[in-house]
C-alpha cells in the first residue's frame, strides 16, 4: 500500500505545474477574442439584408426612397418616444413633421424644409395646450423637438444628397458604406485592443483604439468604393471619406448621451439582441449630413 501512495505521489509531482498555472490566465483571453470575433461577425450578418435594401431603396430613387425615408423616420420616433416616455413626448405631431420635412425635401427645396421646421412649432403647441396634456408641456414640446430634428433632418439630409444631379446615388452609397466599415471597423479593433476609454461615462466600451481603427478603416471604405467611380478623384473621396469615418463615432456617442440619461440599454427591439433602428443609424443621422455638404462643395 505504501509503494501504491507512493508511486501515486510520484506520479503526480512528476506533472508539469506550471502550465497548469498559465492556463486559466490564458483561457478566459481567448475566449473573449473569440466573443468579440463572433459579436462582429454576427453584427454583419444582422446588417446585411439591410444594406441590400438600403442599396434597393437608393437605386430606385424617387417616391420610393422619399416613402422608405418617411417608414423609416415614423419607426425612429416611435422608439425615440418610447424610450422619453417619461417626458410624454407628442408622437402624433412627431410623425406628422418629420413626414412633412421629408416631403419637402423630396419635391420642395431647403426653404420649402425651413417652413415645415417652423410649422412644427405650431403642431407641437396645438397638442400641447391641451387641457388634458396637463404641466411639463414645456419639457414635452422640448424631447418632442429634439427627435423631430435629430431624426427628421438627417432624413432631409439623405433625400437632397440621394437626389443630387447625376452621381447622387452613388454618393449615398459611399457614404453608408463609409459608415458601415467604421463602425464596424471601431468596434472590431476597440475589442481585440482597446484599453484607453474614451468617455466612459456615455459609452464604457468606446476606446481610443477602436476610434482610431474605425477612422482609418472607414476613411479606406469610403476611398475604396471611390475607386470605380471615375468622377470622384483619389483626394476628394479620401477627404469625404476622413469627415465621414471621424463624424461617425460623435453620432454613436450621441445616442449613447440620451440613452444614458433616460436610463435605457437599447433604443428596441427591431434587430434583436443588437437593438432597435436608431441604435443602428445613431451614426448615419450624423455622417449623411456632413456627407451631403462635402459631396456639394467638393464634387459639384
């Protein structure tokens, strides 16, 4: 028996120890890489039928994209209202002016936009002074007037640069695509090296890491759809492209402000686990403005 102990004994010392020691360290990095791969892919994998009917929406132009533009700005701010609800923002008024913005985008001109805005002023007021609206009226008119802008003119944004002479399709797509490959390109580099935050208060997993990979990557994105198109030089397309990809992290960490101080994670549930509409255009409502103004100064 004591040969038996002893020769277990022996055995087992004879094992290396320090693997042993190296592995737990080493295993949960792993699995976080690959956590983090899988997240990215997945994210692609959601964005995809998306980015065709984005593409689909774009091509046709027109009535289409004015009413996909009108689909989409109602689904933003009835999530946007969602998460306010606190503040009792007026939703109907909401709809009805950002359809109205993108209608005048669409067959009016930028005067035509500036009417409906003011306009808005008054629907807002006639909702509000109702009796039964009860206080905070001012607070409400206030959220109600934050989403109709910051979905509302983006979207005025996206049609005037859509339905810019000649090359105004394509532009768009530059710019979305630019879009896409820096956000995805930030998060990417932000989880497999990033380790100085950014604002940790709005957005714990922003990273210097990330934004730099996310600036450079997306400045590439835009350049490289540029390349077939023989209208937009090198310079004017990585310039474009520059605006675009340092544009898109201030839209994403706007959204992560508001949500933060109205006490959410995820603005719905359109996409699933990876959030609602506008948690995946929180970057294009920024990029397709600047987008627009670069494309007039630059290409026309």
């Amino acid at each position: 028996m004591k040969i038996d102990l002893f020769d277990d004994d022996e055995l087992f010392e004879s094992e290396p120890a320090k693997p042993q020691r190296r592995r737990p360290p080493r295993q949960p990095r792993q699995r976080r890489r690959r956590r983090g791969g899988g997240e990215t892919a997945k994210r692609v994998l959601v964005a995809l039928p998306w980015i065709v009917f984005a593409i689909a929406i774009t091509v046709a132009g027109g009535i289409v994209f004015a009413l996909a533009m009108i689909a989409i700005g109602i689904v933003a701010i009835r999530e946007f209202a969602g998460i306010a609800k606190r503040h009792r923002p007026l939703l109907i008024p909401a709809c009805v002016s950002v359809a109205a913005l993108v209608i005048a985008a669409e067959f009016g001109t930028a005067f035509n936009v500036l009417y409906v805005l003011a306009g808005a002023f008054a629907l807002l007021f006639a909702f509000a002074a109702r009796a039964q609206h009860g206080e905070g009226a001012t607070v409400s008119m206030g959220v109600t007037l934050l989403g109709v802008v910051w979905i509302g003119l983006p979207l005025v944004h996206a049609v005037l640069l859509r339905e810019l002479p000649d090359h105004g399709a394509a532009l768009l797509i530059d710019v979305l695509v630019g879009t896409f490959v820096a956000d995805t390109a930030a998060y990417a580099t932000g989880r497999m090296f990033g380790s100085h935050k950014i604002a940790p208060n709005l957005s714990p997993n922003k990273t210097v890491e990330g934004l730099v990979g996310g600036f450079l990557i997306g400045t590439m994105g835009f350049w490289f759809a540029g390349l077939y198109q023989d209208w937009l030089s090198g310079v004017d397309a990585l310039m474009i492209g520059a605006a675009v990809a340092a544009v898109a992290p201030i839209g994403d960490l706007f959204e992560s402000m508001l949500k933060r101080d109205l006490g959410t994670k995820d603005t719905g549930t359109l996409f699933g686990p990876h959030g609602g509409l506008l948690d995946r255009l929180d970057a294009v409502f920024f990029t397709v403005v600047v987008g627009y103004y670069l494309s007039v100064a630059v290409v026309y």
